[in-house]
C-alpha cells in the first residue's frame, strides 16, 4: 500500500562555544510554517538561563514561547511549549540568554513538526 505522509518531525541544531547574555538566532528566516514541539539544551559545563522565541524581524526580540525558558546546566533537559510555538514562514526562532555562570558548550536541539501538502 501506499503511505501518505502529512506531518514531519525535524530539529534545527544550534551550537554555542562559549555563550554570553544575548539574543542568538537559532533558525534564521524559516522558509516554512512550523510548529515547535520540544527544546533540548545542555552545557558542556556551567549554566546559564535560555528563553526561547519566535520573532518577525532577525535580532529584534520576537514573542516568547509559552513554557520556553529554563535553566541550562551539565543535564541535559527538555523544554516541551504550551503555546505561541507556532511559526510563520519568513520567521526566525531565537533564544535569549541570560544568568551565565560560566556555560560553556552549549547545545540546542529545537523539535519541530510541519505539515506537508
């Protein structure tokens, strides 16, 4: 028989080194509508605090996720959004650091699932 795929589950991946109190693109210009079901991140070491969000306008703070922010350390964690995870095509998702003490290695894995037509 013949399967008919309508969603797809993805990630966008985004390595920092060596983050700092700042606004950081995850995914720049998302060429498709999509919705973001889970954040994982992790640090190699230290931690620092993340807050996730959807913007128009590339480092213009954008609309925070609903449910995405937490802290980042050495275990690594999941962030899953309640809402305001839906993005547009053209839209970027960001994530605003802060409360670093010492992080280093940081990773994200943003989970998202698109419908396909």
């Amino acid at each position: 028989g013949v399967v008919s795929l309508t969603t797809s589950t993805h990630f966008f991946p985004k390595s920092v080194e060596r983050p700092l109190n700042q606004l950081y693109l995850v995914a720049l210009e998302i060429p498709f509508g999509c919705t973001i079901t889970a954040i994982d991140h992790v640090t190699r070491s230290g931690s620092i605090t993340a807050t996730y969000y959807i913007g128009s306008t590339a480092y213009t703070q954008g609309t925070a996720i609903t449910s995405g922010s937490g802290s980042v350390t050495s275990t690594q964690a999941t962030l899953t959004p309640s809402g305001a995870n839906t993005v547009s095509a053209g839209q970027h998702l960001q994530v605003v650091f802060s409360s670093n003490s010492l992080a280093k290695g940081l990773e994200i894995t943003a989970k998202y699932t698109r419908t396909i037509s």
